[in-house]
C-alpha cells in the first residue's frame, strides 16, 4: 500500500509541475524554443524524484501519463481564459 502511495503522489506531483507550464506553453508558437522547454524542462525533476523514490525505468508511463495531463490541463486552461476575455 505504501508503494502505491508514493507512485501515486510521484505521479500527481508531475500533473502538478505540468499544469503551469503547458499554460505556458500554450502561450508559445508551436515548435519553438519556448514550446520545447515547457514541454521539456519538467524530465529532468520527474526523473530525479523517480530516481529518489526508488522506482525503476517500468513507471515511466505513469510519470509520463501525469506530465502529458498536466500539459494539456494547463493549455486547456490558457484557452478558455483567453476565450473569456
């Protein structure tokens, strides 16, 4: 169970690093400098904690799977500010 909370939190934790910058990124012309590094910069701090937390290359999905929502949630985000106004 205590594998299963952490994973779970190490997961949240990078939908939560996400979220900012895919509003960012959302921001950015796509396939520039700025649309990469939002894209990008948060591996690095995911693959450390991963590290850290003791978990192998096999919860990768997973960390993946909260980076990519997180991204998309802050785009989604940027998109319906914009639309209000």
């Amino acid at each position: 169970m205590h594998v299963f909370f952490m994973i779970s939190g190490l997961t949240l934790t990078a939908l939560l690093i996400n979220i900012p910058l895919g509003y960012l990124r959302q921001g950015c012309e796509k396939f520039t400098f700025g649309w990469y590094f939002y894209i990008h910069i948060s591996i690095p701090l995911i693959i450390y904690l991963r590290v850290k937390a003791g978990f192998s290359w096999k919860f990768i999905p997973l960390t993946l799977g909260g980076a990519v929502a997180g991204q998309l949630i802050g785009g989604f985000i940027h998109r319906r500010r914009q639309n209000n106004g």
